[in-house]
C-alpha cells in the first residue's frame, strides 16, 4: 500500500475539535485511566508507528508546547507557519514551512519516506479535505456536546465520500470512527 495522508483527531458529537478559546480541556474529560481493561490508549501509538512525518498548523503546534512531553519523537513535524517558530522541546523535530496544501503535503510526504503522513489542525485538514489530498480520517467522537467552538467541517467547500470500517467502542463513552476516502472512478 503506498503511503497515506491520514488524519487523526477527537472531536465533540457536534464537530469540535476545540471549544470556545482553543480550549482541549473537554478532550481529558473523557479519556479513560491509562490501565483500562481493553482500551489501547485509543489505537494512537498504532497508528503513530506508521506515520514518517507530520503535517500541522500552528496553533496546533503551539498547543503542543505546552504539553508535558513531545509526543512524536525524532519524526519530522513540518508546521505552516508565516513566522518564526519556538524550537521543539529536547527530541523534538519541528520546522517550519509555508505556501499551498499541496505543495506542504509534498513536502512532507518527502520528509516520510515510505510513510504515511500525519496532518493535523483544523484548517490544513480542511484543505486537504477541499484539495482531494486525504486518504483516511481518524476520528475519536466524545460523549459531549460542545455547542460552541472551532468546528472541524466548518467552511469545507467540497464533497468527501467516505467508507467506515465498523466503529469502536472505547472507555469514557469515546466511539472511533475511521473513514476512508473514497475517489472519484474516472468515467470510461
């Protein structure tokens, strides 16, 4: 199989990726204690494992700094940015890049190898999205209706048929979703 654009998020029943401010908080609401019975952390560190490079926004990549520890190792994370970019914490690969989706997903497809590519934040998913670009949507929906917040399909301007594998049931009320992209068969 040749490498993938992926994308992996959790998300409120009702499309947020964030609420009202970039808040994440309600995305540890639900999250299940490390230790529970049959629940993988999600299926992250899987999915993770075939990812050579990553493709995210800048807010994105700011909320990261903020976390505890660097989530993705010595793998290439390639941040849209117009600015200068505060260094990743110590392990971390990050620099930054700018112009269209396609010439950003490129590069980081580059950067993967014969990995596939994690795209992450809200408007370069969007892009991908409105640009054919994604191959697979990952999403972890939460037993919460936020009702206010930064929407993940919000100013989509394209159709995206998808194929569901069959849902999965996790702790904390958490239902994952995958979807694959479906592509257009050329007319003969």
């Amino acid at each position: 199989m040749p490498p993938r654009v992926r994308v992996y998020l959790g998300c409120s029943l009702d499309g947020c990726i964030a609420g009202p401010g970039h808040d994440l908080s309600f995305l540890n609401e639900f999250t299940p204690a490390p230790d529970a019975p049959g629940d993988e952390g999600l299926g992250f560190d899987a999915f993770l494992s075939q990812v050579g490079a990553l493709l995210m926004g800048r807010r994105t990549y700011e909320v990261l700094l903020g976390f505890d520890a660097w989530p993705y190792g010595a793998r290439p994370v390639l941040v849209a940015t117009h600015r200068p970019l505060p260094p990743a914490p110590k392990g971390g690969n990050a620099r930054a890049v700018e112009g269209p989706i396609e010439e950003l997903l490129q590069q980081a497809r580059a950067a993967a190898g014969e990995r596939d590519v994690y795209l992450d934040g809200g408007d370069l998913v969007r892009q991908g999205l409105d640009a054919g670009l994604v191959d697979e949507l990952c999403l972890t929906f939460l037993p919460v209706i936020l009702g206010r917040g930064i929407r993940l399909w919000e100013g989509l301007q394209r159709r995206t048929d998808l194929q569901f594998e069959a849902p999965t049931r996790h702790g904390g009320g958490m239902v994952q979703v995958t979807g694959r992209v479906k592509r257009a068969v050329a007319p003969r």
